[in-house]
C-alpha cells in the first residue's frame, strides 16, 4: 500500500501543497518549523481521520482560514482517492467521489502507522492510551470493530447523560444499559482475542530494541469479569452516587510489566522509550500479517532518540516495508538521516510550507 498523490488547501502552516510519491522511502529535511511534521500529521489524517498530536479539527485550519482541505489517492490492488474538508460548518468525507455516511465504511482503505516522541505516552501515560492503541489496531485489521465500538460510545454516553439528571429515567437507563453490554461484550472478546497473538510479536520487537535482557509481559486486564450485565447491576449504587458509568470496557487496561514490575512506574526513560517503539512496530507487523499488505509508516523525528543498537534493531522494519513496496515517510535534520538507506533514498526539502526534491 502507498500514497500516490497528496493535496493540501489551507492545511497548518501549508497554503496549497500538490505532491505525488511513488513508494518506497521517502525523507522530508528541513530547518525547524518549516512544516516535517505537518506534512505527517495531513497523511495520517487521510488513514485515520484524528491528528497524532491529539489536536482538534480547528486547529489544523490555517491561521486567518476557514477550512482545510486534505486528498490523496492511496494504492493498493486498486486505487482509491480520498478527500476531507474540514471546516466549523461542514465536515466532508469522500471515496472516489462519493460521501462517505458511515466511518466504518472508510476504515481499512488507507493504513498508516505512525512513530513520534508522545509515544512514550503509551506506556506511562493513562490506560485510555493504551485502549486507544488496542481500538485502532482492532480497527485496522478487524471488520465490524469500529462500527461495535462507536455503538458502544454512544452507548455510554446516553447513560452517563441520564445518570446526570436529578431524577434519571429508568426504563431509559435500563435500555442504554443492554446496548452497553451487548456492544460491550464484543469490545471484550476481540480485545481478549487479541493480545496471546500481539504480545509475540511485541515480545519479539522489544527484544531487538531493549539493550539489555529484561522480561517483558503484555497482559489484558478487562475492568468486568464475568458477566458484564450483572456487573452493571452490582454497580448501580456506585452509579448513582458518581453519576457516571463505573464498570465496563472503557475502563479496560492493557498492563505492560518489565521484569514483573509494571513499566509506567518502575522502568527508565530508556525503557518506556524502547518499550513504546516496540509496540508501534508490532502494530506494523500485525497489520501486514492480518491483511496481507504491509501500512504506509510515518516517522517523526525519532533517529535522534535511537542509539546505535535500537537504531539496528528498528531498521530492518525499514527495510521490509520497503521490500514490500509499500512506504516510508520521514522527518529528518541533517545530522540524523539513516544513512544506511541511502542509496535507496527519495529526498525532500521542506521550507516555509513548501515542499520540494533535494
Ligand atoms: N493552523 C496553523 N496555521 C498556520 N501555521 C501553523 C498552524 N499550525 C502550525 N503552524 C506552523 O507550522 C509550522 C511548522 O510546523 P511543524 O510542526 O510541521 O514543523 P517541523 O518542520 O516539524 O519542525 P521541527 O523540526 O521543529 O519539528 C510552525 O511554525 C507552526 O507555527
Ligand atoms: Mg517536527
């Protein structure tokens, strides 16, 4: 899978932007705050409609604009062009031309993974990180996922909106209640299903990061156990007293133990670094195991972080997923480039929102 063809209109620091990639490795150089990372962020927005820096719509408008404008044609078997306007008043999401009505519809037509310093927040960040990275990952590789998990939001949300209210509605209440758990039950069973087949391949990547031996273990640890209906029976005086939904899968947690001792508290900076790194590559992997083609990844600025051993140990996902036709975008300064790769290089300049080949 590749990105063919990126536009951008009034996107960050980027007035117009018409740029066409062929796959393979791709290296955006520049002086600070010349637009690296916009660039990343516009094609991570065109896989994953949300911006990696946890920013909202509006503030990827251009100073003093209305709206932004995203497109770019992604390649796999077929090709596919993808456009998104964004503005306060109207929100568009098209395929080939055509609205898209419902997000699940869109998922899994441009697949990007992307490794950027916040990272670290995976591991010592709060457990929504980390239930956010199961819930994407899911999203990429399993039909129905988002679909089950956007029914569940809403879900939540109505009751934790009923809970609020001086005299809440029971039969309200009651019926939210089993869409919860219908919707629920299923978040639980793919995220169960889902870590014996990551946790191999996590393991695997950490242990070519990590510079020393440690023992990594990934474990899913549901916030029901059991059933979840009784459970939110059980939980109603608590409910009521905190006027909110306190049992259920948004409260899921993925625990990341290094040497039997949980990560976020106990391991260096090193570690949660190096552990952190370890878990996006796993979600390459496991995507190019799952659906057979390998995601389009999006680095930014990490090199400088890796020392040599790492550094060694990230590569060689590099390599395969140039090997595999399908692409690398990364920021660099001048110092940091993998020189390693150089001879298969395409290089860019990013100046004052503009791009061009060096
Ligand atoms: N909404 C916006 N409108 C206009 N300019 C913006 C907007 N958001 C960010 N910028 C500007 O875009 C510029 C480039 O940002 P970007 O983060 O892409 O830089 P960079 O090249 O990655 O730099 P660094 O090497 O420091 O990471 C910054 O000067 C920033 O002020
Ligand atoms: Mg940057």
């Amino acid at each position: 899978m590749h990105l063919s063809q990126l536009r951008l209109r009034d996107f960050r620091n980027y007035a117009r932007l018409d740029a066409e990639f062929g796959p393979g490795f791709h290296l955006f150089l520049g002086r600070n705050a010349q637009g690296k990372t916009n660039l990343l962020e516009a094609i991570y927005l065109l896989a994953t409609l949300r911006s990696f820096r946890g920013v909202t719509s509006s503030q990827m408008i251009r100073h003093g604009q209305k709206g932004y404008f995203v497109g770019g044609e992604a390649v796999s078997v077929t090709h596919r062009e993808i456009k998104l306007y964004w503005s306060a008043r109207e929100r568009k999401l098209s395929l080939d031309g055509q609205p898209i009505r419902r997000l699940s519809d869109f998922v899994g037509v441009f697949r990007a993974v992307v490794f950027c310093s916040e990272d670290v927040q995976l591991v010592k960040g709060p457990g929504s990180r980390r239930r956010r990275f199961l819930d994407l990952l899911l999203a990429q590789t399993q039909p129905g996922y988002l679909a089950t998990l956007q029914r569940y939001a809403a879900a939540l949300r109505a009751r934790n909106a009923l809970l609020k209210q001086r005299t809440t509605d029971g039969a309200a209440l009651e019926s939210f209640g089993h869409e919860l758990v219908r919707s629920g039950e299923e978040l639980m069973r793919s995220r169960l299903s889902l870590i014996p087949r990551l946790a191999p391949i996590v393991g695997g990547a950490h242990r070519k990061m990590a510079s020393t031996k440690e023992e990594l273990a990934i474990s899913y640890q549901p916030a029901v156990e059991g059933d979840f209906g009784l459970a939110l029976k059980r939980s109603e005086a608590r409910e009521r007293a905190l006027r909110t939904t306190v049992v259920g899968p948004h409260r899921d947690e993925l625990q990341l133990l290094i040497d039997g001792q949980p990560a976020a508290h106990f391991a260096s900076e090193g570690q949660k670094r190096t552990l952190a790194i370890a878990l996006k590559m796993a979600q390459a992997d496991f995507i190019t195991a799952c659906v057979g083609s390998a995601p389009v990844l999006l680095i930014d600025d990490i090199m400088g972080e890796l020392d040599l051993h790492r550094r060694s140990g990230f590569m060689p996902l590099l390599q395969r997923t140039h090997a595999s036709q399908s692409q690398v975008f990364m920021t660099c300064t001048e110092e940091n480039w993998p020189s390693e790769m150089s001879r298969e290089l395409n290089r860019w300049q990013v100046e004052g929102g503009g791009l061009r080949r060096a």
